[in-house]
C-alpha cells in the first residue's frame, strides 16, 4: 500500500495575526523560541534560510529552509531534508537524513482582531517504517513550535529551553 504520509497541527493564538506571522518570519523573534542557533535570515520568497539548533543531542543541527511560498499574514511554504528515524533524547542521536525533501505549509487564520489560528502541514514522507518514523518526530517538533510560539507570544516565555 503506498500512501502520502503528512501530519497537520494546529494551535490558536490569542494575538493578531500580523504579530503570529511575524513572529515566525523574523528571524529575531523565531530565534526567541524556536531556532535555538538562530536563523540566518527572514523567510523570504525564493531564499534559502538556515535554520540552527544547539540544543539538539550534543552538537548544532544546521536545516537549510528552501523557502517556496510567502503571502504576509496568510502562508509560508517551505521544503526542507526529510528526516528518518526519531530523535533520541537520552543518547542525543538525530534522525538520519532520508536524502529527500517534505513540504512544510504553515497557514494563518485570523479568528477575530485579536486571535490567530496556525496550522502547519508537513507532508511527502516515504511509505517506510523509517519515513513513518520521521513523520513522528517532525509532528511532535512542529506541535511542540505552535506551544512554543504561543508561550512566546502570550506570557513573554522561551518555553524551548531545557526541553532537549
């Protein structure tokens, strides 16, 4: 059976939707939550972001963003390196890189003037026990970014750190 493995996740967030979709397009700001290295720049239309990580295992994961679609306050479309496998937080070992790309599309909602739903659908893993695997990871990473947004944005917190 051959199937297109994606995930979807979703988090309301209690701010207007200009200050959520800035809040993951500005590097400064993501770098407050989320891309524990820092990120090498916005997340603009035909650009390749790096992403870093240094609290991941023992050493920086680096994710080249291959950013594909930006419309202000409504879409960020991005493909990144598929990830195989979990990661394995008592040993720090990373998942593998499935020598591919999955297409991550994060969408913003406005609910009313002062709330914003985020959903990000990551997708195009390979129907294998591994691809299955790194789905896993990357919908527990991705659920685990919309809380994180959501602490940054509404109480001023880095609910990331110490998480790995």
């Amino acid at each position: 059976m051959n199937m297109d493995l994606r995930f979807t996740v979703q988090t309301k967030i209690q701010k207007p939707i200009g200050e959520v979709f800035d809040a993951v397009y500005n590097p400064k700001k993501l770098s407050s939550y989320f891309t524990s290295g820092g990120a090498d720049g916005p997340l603009d239309e035909g650009k390749t972001v790096l992403w870093k990580f240094n609290d991941v295992g023992d050493k920086i994961v680096s994710a080249p963003v291959k950013v594909q679609k930006v419309v202000r306050n409504k879409l960020i479309r991005f493909s990144w390196e598929a990830s195989e496998g979990l990661f394995d937080p008592k040993t720090g070992s990373i998942p593998e890189s499935g020598g591919y790309d999955t297409v991550v599309e994060m969408s913003f909602e406005p609910l009313n003037a002062k709330e914003t739903l985020v959903k990000i659908v990551e997708g195009k893993w390979r129907s294998t026990e591994a691809g299955l695997q790194g789905s896993y990871g990357n919908c527990q990473g991705w659920m685990q970014m919309t809380c994180c947004l959501k602490a940054y944005l509404e109480y001023g917190i880095n609910l990331r750190k110490g998480s790995f």
